[in-house]
C-alpha cells in the first residue's frame, strides 16, 4: 500500500485523496479475506452439516455462513454441485418435499463423516483464524467513520480523530510487539 495515500495527509481540500484511499482500503482487504473456501471444504462442510439433521440447500448455505461467523458463504454455484456429486457417491439421498429437495446422509455417508474426524471447515481451527476475518472488516468500518469524520466534522472533531486514530495505529504494533 506504499505511496497509496496523499503525501500532504487527508487534511484540507484534500477529501478526494481520503476517499480514494478509503476505497482502496476496502478493496485490499476485500481481496484478502474472500469468501473463498479450498478444496474439499464445501464438500466436508455438507457432510458434518447432514450428519446433524436433513436440510435443503438454502439451508444448507445459510448454517455455513452462521457457523463461519459470517466470513464464508458458500455460493448456491459451489454448494449444488457438491450435493449432485455426494448423491451420484451414495453418500447422501434427496427427497422432495414441498417442492423443495431434501438432502441427508446415508449408511455410507454417515461412515464417511465417522472416517473423517470432528473436524469441520468452521471447526476449532478455523474459530482461531475467525479474527483474521473480522479483522478486514473493522478496518474497513474505521476507514469508513474516519472519512465521515473528515467529511463532516469540526476542526476541532477532525483534529481529535486523528489523535484517536494514531493512537489505535500505536497499540495495533505494540500488538505484534509482544511476545
């Protein structure tokens, strides 16, 4: 992000600069975090899912999302897919009901979660990087009321946020200071 900010600060006439750098703020962290599984996790995702209770594929969506804290919310264009692909391996039926398809596990899906683990892709050990995702988003949300600020407060207020901001940008290294 070198040389991506205005070089006299963001104070003065200078709102256009803030807001672009504002921008690519978001855009930068928006591209780190995603929402972007790797391979295989949408796939033991519906697996542990199944394994609790029958679901439709919305619902299916929806209880990833919940249970990722909201940084992964399989698209319909990954989750469907993998359901047509775990029913065609036996390892799951549909049912319809209500016009909607029911998915849940078989004998030979429930012996494939069994063979699997506990874990799951919002398991124990995604819960430690779940912080990492809602990292970007609270950056974002200060660069927003920074910018507010700067837009519509007082000198005095503008003055004050800055003070507030160094201040956060001060204890954010001290944080990685420390052992």
């Amino acid at each position: 992000m070198r040389n991506s900010y205005p070089a006299g600060g963001f104070g003065g006439n200078n709102m256009d600069g803030m807001w672009q750098a504002v921008e690519e703020l978001r855009s930068r962290f928006e591209k780190r975090s995603g929402t972007r599984a790797g391979r295989g996790e949408v796939r033991s995702a519906i697996l542990a899912l199944l394994a609790e209770r029958p679901m439709h594929g919305y619902q299916i969506i929806h209880e990833i999302e919940e249970r990722s804290g909201g940084s992964w919310k399989p698209s319909a264009g990954s989750v469907y897919p993998t359901l047509q692909l775990l029913a065609d391996e036996g390892f799951i039926s549909v049912e319809e009901s209500n016009g909607r398809k029911i998915y849940s596990l078989t004998e030979a899906g429930r012996e494939e979660v069994a063979g699997a683990g506990a874990a799951t892709p919002w398991g124990s050990e995604q819960q430690a990087g779940a912080g990492f995702a809602a990292l970007p988003k609270a950056g974002v949300e200060l660069a927003q009321a920074a910018a507010q600020v700067g837009r519509t407060g007082s000198p005095d207020q503008v003055r004050e946020a800055v003070k507030v901001l160094t201040d956060a940008r001060r204890r954010l290294y001290s944080i990685l200071a420390q052992d």
